[in-house]
C-alpha cells in the first residue's frame, strides 16, 4: 500500500497545532498524530500518481476546539450559540478545504472512494453539521474515527468502509510511571467523572460504595484536557488511583466514546463497558473480550455482584492480555511495530488489500 498526502494549506492542520498550544495535551490531537504517522510511514508516497490511498489531512476536531478556546467557551458543556459558532467555523472551513480536494484528478478519478480523512472527537462528522450537507461526497470515502456510533442510527460511520481508531491519550509517560509504580489493586471498582448522559446516572443508581470501590462524580484532577492548564501532581495522583483498581468502569456519557477506556488499558486495569453497543478501535485485529468486559444497562442492577464473582483466574488472564494488547493504544511521532499508529496503517492497508491482510493473534 501506498499513501499520499493531499496538499492543502497549514490553516487546516499544522498551523491549527502550531497557533494554539492548549490543544498538545488534548484528546483531540489524534488528528494531528495519525497526520504524524502517515508522513513518516515507509508507505507514504509524495508521488500523488503512484498512491492507492489519499490523506486529507484536515482536522476538524482541533479546528472546533481552537475556536473555542479562543472565544472562551466550554468545549465539554457550551452553550448553544457557542457550541453553534465553532460549528460553523468548522463547516466554513471544512467546505472550503472540500472545493479544493474535489476539484483535483485524485478525486474525480474515484469519486473519492480512496481519500481518508480523520475525525478525533465523538460526534465523528457529525461535528460542523459536515455529515448532513456533505454526506454524499464522503459516503464512499474512508473516515478514521474514534467512535463507530455517535448518534446511533444518524451515524455517518459505515463499518464497511470506515475504521475505529483509538483516542489520544498525552500522559502516557506518567500513566507508564502509575502502572510500573503500583504494588496491589485494592480496589475492585473505579469510577471517577461527570454524571452526565443516559447511563451514567443508571450505573451511580445501582453501584454502591464501598472500601474497595470508589465510584464518585467528584471531579478532583485536572489533567488538562478540554483547553483547562494540566496540573503535574493531578496527572500523577489520577493515574496511580486508577492503577490501583481491578475493574474500570467505562460508561458512556453523551455518546459512547470514552477516554476512560483508554486509560484503563493502559493502566492495566480491565476495562467495563457500559453498555458497550459500539464498535471499538482495532475489532478486526484485538479480541477485545479477552481484556474487557461488556455490561448492557440490564446487567448494572447485579454488575458489582457480577465483577466480584469473576473467577481470579480469568481475572488474571485479563491482565495479561491487557500488557500485551496496550502498545496498540499508544501513539507515537512515527509508526512503531504494533503500536497505534502501525496498527491504523495496517487496517487501512486491509481497505486496500482485505486478502494479504490477517487477524492478530491477540
């Protein structure tokens, strides 16, 4: 497989990274990071004529997240008229960006069935309202994302076409220094975060605290996500809590992707997935029910009856999938073998060629 990057200009991509620092420890650089990726993969190809893939590299959740940050409003919870205006400021400059790529040969050639662009927050292309007006011109193209169903049925992802990707997650470093640090779990159940959503409230409903479960809306870390200043002992104490837990519970909030979920495999605690009717990152190369759980909001009245009646051989077995599996969750500034970005690379290489491609033994 060879892949091209489209050349368009920096105010779609680097430029958006280089005018707002507050976005380098954010979940939304994922765009920036896979864009890293393709560049410094031995499949990329500057050549736009020998390519079998092109990259659109265009970063509509960074673009949404620096408008934001500079009109000062609340990316996790803005109001209406400011989440309405970094939405138009995407959908200007994602129709913008559009009339250039469709104007081009690589294009029209297929119609854009072998373009890829990325999107690294939950509402997917749904962000800028680009899937309703532009839905036509990206149904048959690849779309990166990190959640497989941000409105359910009006979801602009196509699990024929399109490929999960996972989150980004900057303090791997310190998540790294929690994980090697942590000497016992002693607690069985973690769940520390807004209780917003569905599910999240049903979960605080039938989850009883305890002394080795910990499940609180109290927000006592900052780690510097959403244009909020990342505190360096927060980080710390955050990590090492949750590295001192067995079973992470991972509800989802206004749409089923989650960090949290993250987190935990990287922290080696094995992640619950509430209610987990989504499709998650790499499904075609991880087994993901060998280190995570799945638990419908049926299961949540008996779940921590069920976590505690888990055999610890499973137990176990679960965290020595989850060491094996976590490189694929890391993002690196090149591809490295089996990390995130190889592990992309490879599932668009299966777009490309589906019969050279085989499943992880994982």
């Amino acid at each position: 497989m060879k892949i091209h990057v489209c050349d368009l200009p920096e105010e779609f991509h680097l430029g958006v990274v280089a005018a707002e620092p507050r976005l380098h420890a954010d979940l939304f650089l994922v765009e920036h990071k896979v864009h890293q990726n393709v560049l410094a993969s031995h499949q990329h190809c500057a050549n736009s004529s020998g390519a079998d893939l092109y990259f659109v590299p265009f970063y509509p959740s960074c673009l949404y997240a620096a408008n934001s940050y500079s009109i000062g409003h609340d990316v996790a919870s803005p109001s209406k008229l400011a989440r309405l205006a970094s939405d138009h400021h995407v959908h200007r400059s994602f129709a913008r960006m559009m009339r250039i790529i469709t104007a081009r040969p690589e294009w029209k050639r297929h119609g854009g069935r072998d373009h890829v662009f990325v999107f690294g927050q939950g509402r997917g292309a749904n962000i800028g309202y680009i899937w309703p007006r532009f839905h036509r011109k990206l149904r048959n193209a690849c779309l990166l994302a990190v959640e497989g169903r941000p409105y359910g049925n009006n979801s602009a992802f196509n699990a024929s076409t399109d490929i999960v990707i996972p989150g980004y997650l900057p303090w791997v470093d310190e998540i790294e220094q929690a994980r090697s640090a942590s000497s016992e779990r002693d607690l069985k159940i973690h769940f520390r975060g807004r209780a917003w959503g569905g599910t999240r409230p049903a979960m605080f409903r039938h989850i009883t605290a305890g002394p080795d479960v910990l499940v609180t809306s109290e927000i006592r870390f900052e780690l510097g996500t959403e244009g909020k200043c990342p505190q360096a002992d927060h980080i710390a104490d955050y990590y090492r809590e949750l590295a001192r837990t067995e079973f992470a519970l991972c509800p989802a909030g206004w749409t089923p992707w989650s960090r949290r979920i993250y987190e935990a495999i990287l922290v080696g605690s094995i992640p619950v997935l509430i209610p987990g009717d989504f499709v998650p990152p790499f499904k075609e190369q991880l087994d993901w029910s060998r280190f995570s759980i799945t638990a419908a909001l049926t299961d949540l009245a008996t779940l921590q009856a069920d976590l505690r009646a888990i055999p610890t051989s499973r137990v176990q077995a679960m965290h020595t999938e989850l060491d094996k599996v976590r490189p694929h969750f890391v993002y690196h500034q090149r591809p490295n073998p089996g990390d995130a970005g190889s592990t992309v690379l490879a599932a668009l290489e299966k777009r490309v060629n589906p019969k050279e491609s085989t499943r992880s033994s994982t």
